[in-house]
C-alpha cells in the first residue's frame, strides 16, 4: 500500500474523530471541546490534501468521506446506542463496496 494511501486512510479516521468531538462543543459554546473539535477538522483536511498529492481528487475524497460516514455511525450506534437497522447496515456496507471499489480500480 503506497505511502498515499495509507495517509488516506489515517485522514479518514482523524475524520472520524472529528465527528465525535462535535457534539461536545455544545454548538461550539465550550472553548475546549471546541479548540479540539477545530484541530481535528484541520488534521483530516491537511491529511486529505496530502493524499490527493498522489490520488485522485474524485477517489481520494470519496473514499475519506466513506471512512468517516462508516466510522461516525459505527460509534454511534456503539457509543451512542442509535438505532441498527436493515437499512442503516445496507448503507454501511454499500459504502465499505465502493471504498474498496475506489482502492481496486481507482488510479494508485
């Protein structure tokens, strides 16, 4: 896996970090949840726009925002409790496909 890649992947879960740390910012009313909330936000940016050095804009960025979406609601339905569903697990698992889709056929 080329160095690109793996800064891809690293950016998709800083990514998913930066969802979590949303929340606690209370609308970004709290100083400190919200300065890490912005650091994180800035962290998977920078990492995204190192990889797309080497990617594919259209490649990397679909699949940084499927690493988030996957990562987002996995933690919340482990830490959060939201709802499992039929629907929710197809949309995950279409969304793992076309990350894999991206790897495989996508431009190295």
């Amino acid at each position: 896996m080329s160095g690109a890649w793996i800064t891809l992947i690293v950016a998709g879960l800083v990514e998913i970090a930066w969802s979590q740390s949303i929340k606690p910012t209370e609308s970004f009313t709290r100083p400190g949840p919200s300065l890490v909330c912005v650091a994180l936000g800035v962290t998977s940016v920078y990492l995204l726009s190192r990889a797309m050095r080497d990617l594919p804009v259209g490649t990397a960025y679909a699949v940084f925002t499927g690493i988030g979406s996957v990562g987002a609601v996995t933690l919340g339905v482990v830490l959060h409790n939201d709802p499992v569903t039929v629907g929710r697990l197809l949309a995950v698992a279409l969304i793992l496909a076309g990350i894999l889709a991206a790897r495989l056929f996508g431009a190295s």
